[in-house]
C-alpha cells in the first residue's frame, strides 16, 4: 500500500518507481481493448496513456529520478493553492 505524506501541504502518495515500472510494461504491450478494461481506467485515457508512460518513463531515466509522487490535486488545484500561498 502506498505511503501518503504532505509535501507542501498536499497530500501525496508515494508510487515505488518498480510497481510504476510493470505498469508502464503492462501499458506498453496491451492494445486498446485491454486498456478498455483496465479498472479506473478512464476512456479518454485509453489512446493517450502509452505515450504518456514513455514520457514518463524517459524523464525519470534522464533526470535520475529516484521518487515518484501522486498527488491528491490536479495541476489547476494546485496553481490556484500557490497563488493563494496554502
């Protein structure tokens, strides 16, 4: 189960880079109709989602990226608790 921390007061979960890793693998070698049925998976993800993952995949190798991070909030939660210094 992931570990859920505060990191300038946000919730967060921290994701083990090896679990993020299979997923990525999972993503990289399912068609379509898999990802369809994939729980939680959202239908406008379905197409994306690879692409994003070898993105994903590739700034964590080139940046030596050794935590990953979910956060609680989308981005636009986040630029609005910035701006309101939360």
């Amino acid at each position: 189960m992931p570990q859920k921390y505060m990191i300038g007061g946000a919730p967060v979960h921290e994701i083990d880079i090896g679990d993020y890793l299979r997923l990525h693998k999972m993503l990289l070698t399912s068609t379509s109709e898999e990802r369809k049925k994939m729980p939680g998976m959202e239908p406008v993800r379905v197409e994306m989602i690879v692409l994003a993952s070898i993105f994903v995949t590739f700034t964590l190798a080139q940046c030596k990226i050794e935590k990953l991070y979910q956060s609680d909030y989308s981005l636009k939660e986040g630029i609005v608790a910035e701006m309101l210094n939360i």
